[in-house]
C-alpha cells in the first residue's frame, strides 16, 4: 500500500463534510446523474481537495454511485459533496427517466394469481 493511498483511508468521512451527517437536499439518488459545470474551473485551488476530485471525476456525466465508487468513499459523504457543488453552481444533476408505466399485462396477472392461488 502506497503512503498517500494509507493517508487517505485515516481521515474519517465526518472531517470531509465538516461534521455533516445528511445531505442539505434530497435531488440525489444512485442514479442521478451529474455533470461539471467547468471541471477545471482557475478556483479550484479554492475548493477542498475532495469537491476538486469531484469536479474532475464529473468532467464527464457520470451516476452517483459510479462516482462514490471511483472517489472511493461513502455514497452519504459523497452526496453531502455534491449537494456543496450543486448549491455553488458548480455542478448540474439530472435525475433518471422515468419508467413509462404501460397498462399492466391482465393476462400475466391472472396466471400469477392463478399460481398464487396454487400454493
């Protein structure tokens, strides 16, 4: 194990959201996709070096939890981060499509009932 891989797995989540526990909204889900406004922004020496590796990792969309895998960290830290980066403006976050919901199949409902009725 690399010095600035051990380095990095001491600092405790709380300390990278400055003791938050729960996110200040609730727009992002597993599947949210998110986006960098400017992923290489000249403040980014401003940010936290956490909001930095999230801007660069959303260069490109990517889904919340693919980015909590890369970032490796917790999905809850992750999403207090980019509730941080979608209140400064620095990120947009487009929820998932919705699933058309097509008029349910009568005939495979009965046979499911029928089978239920079977047990």
């Amino acid at each position: 194990m690399s010095g600035g891989d051990a380095a990095g797995r001491l600092v405790r989540p709380f300390t990278l959201t400055g003791g938050r526990t729960r996110p200040s909204r609730a727009d992002f889900t597993l599947i949210t996709t998110v986006t960098a406004v400017d992923p290489q922004p000249e403040w980014a020496g401003r940010l936290q070096p956490e909001h930095a590796r999230i801007l660069r990792q959303c260069a490109q969309p990517i889904a919340v939890a693919e980015l909590a895998v890369h970032l490796d960290l917790p999905m809850s830290v992750v999403v207090i981060l980019l509730c941080d980066l979608l209140d400064a403006g620095r990120i947009t976050a487009r929820p998932p499509h919705p699933v058309s919901r097509a008029e349910p199949d009568l005939e495979l409902l009965h046979k499911v009932r029928d089978g239920l009725g079977r047990l």
